[in-house]
C-alpha cells in the first residue's frame, strides 16, 4: 500500500497557488483513476483508489502547509505505514518551471511543508520535486509561492499533472523512472515524422524530340535537278 500526499493549503483562494501544485496533483489522480470520492479525514480529505493492483490512498492535509506532518503522520499510523511507503507531491522552487525530478530522502531545503513532515516522521519519504521556478530573491519567496500560476504557465502546468497521472502506477509500484518518463513524454511529445529528410527522385530525363521520317521520293533524277535550280 502507497499513501500519496499532495501539498497545499486548504480553500478557494488558494486553489490555484503555485505552493498548491501537490493538491493539484494528487487531484488528477483521483479524477483519471476512478478513486473513491474525498472525504474528510486525518485532519485533511482522502480518496482511495487502486493503481496497477496497488492500493493507494491519496490525502490531502487540510492542516496549512505548516503543520502538513501532522496529518500525514495520522494517516501513517492508522494505515501502519513506514515513510518509505509514502510520495509527497510538492512546489520546488529550485527547479525551473515545468522541470520535474523524484527524490527519495533528503533535507526539507527551507520548505515549510517538507519542514513539519521532518518533524513528524523524519526524513526518509520520497518526494515528487514539481519545479515551479524561483523569483530571484529568497525574500521574495512567500509571496511569490502564495500566488496563482499566470495564464502563460497554463499549458505546461496541465500537461505536468497529466504526465503525473499518466506514471502513477509505476509510481506506485516504485518505479521513479517510468513516472518521469510518463512526465517527460507530456511535457516534450516526440515529434511527428521521425525528422528524416524524404529524397526526390532524379526526374527522367525528356525524350529527345522525334524527327520525322523522310517520304519515299518518287521524282525522277531528271525532275530532281531542276527542282534545284527553281
């Protein structure tokens, strides 16, 4: 069994927020796989599903993004799990938008979610890394995360949470290189065509023009010396 947590916070102002990204995500999921309807529980809303003959439950803590931990830890000792039975889908702002990368472990690198996922069931979970870019200046950061995606992200931002819904069965069966595949594939289809130049024939060469066949000549010798000097 596989919980899959997707990272935000909760309400209607916040839906479309680039720190919503991992709600977004798990969201997908839920509606390309047929899981069970949200429902609250944990201190966040769960949908159960089964991916490629895995059970995944899928949560999304409704705790703020600060106190995340508390509501994946919840989940975790209901369901008697270990981190490394769990995925977080959540924003990094040190990948360029529409860059993706799986990490499994690691630091919370300053993140407020990440942070209280640490505090309450340690380090070793894997994470989904959703690139959403950086603003410049880490002053500029809370503010630059607590706003909604701009129309011109729009398009890459819907094939991203595609291509994470089309991986997440390897995913779930712990495949983290099928599901970047899956990912990549959404994000830079493969051309059309193959690329190849197609060559042109040589065109044939024309026909030299045909001479007509002289006549059979019935003058006489005679008639035609004097046609000459006419």
């Amino acid at each position: 069994m596989k919980l899959f947590v997707g990272l935000g916070n909760p309400g209607g102002k916040y839906a479309r927020n680039r720190h919503n990204i991992g709600f977004m995500a798990v969201e997908r999921i839920a509606d390309d796989h047929g899981f069970s309807p949200w429902r609250g529980k944990f201190q966040g809303s769960v949908s159960e599903g089964v991916l490629d003959g895995e059970k995944v439950v899928l949560l999304k803590p409704e705790t703020f993004m600060n106190l995340s931990g508390q509501s994946v830890g919840e989940a975790m000792r209901f369901y008697k799990l270990t981190p490394a039975d769990v995925v977080v889908f959540h924003d990094e702002i040190d990948l360029a938008p529409a860059k993706l990368r799986v990490k499994q472990g690691g630091g919370h690198a300053g993140h407020n979610g990440l942070r209280s996922l640490h505090q309450h069931i340690g380090p070793d979970y894997a994470r989904v890394r959703m690139g959403v870019g950086h603003p410049g200046h880490k002053d500029a950061v809370p503010g630059y995360v607590l706003k909604d995606f701009p129309k011109a992200d729009e398009d890459w931002l819907d094939d991203m949470l595609r291509g994470c819904s089309d991986g997440a069965a390897a995913l779930a069966g712990g495949d983290a290189g099928r599901f970047q595949n899956a990912v990549a594939l959404r994000l830079n289809p493969p051309r059309s065509g193959g690329g190849g130049k197609t060559e042109k024939s040589a065109p044939e060469p024309k026909a030299a023009p045909k001479e007509d066949a002289p006549e059979d000549d019935a003058r006489s010798p005679l008639q035609k010396l004097v046609d000459r000097f006419r």
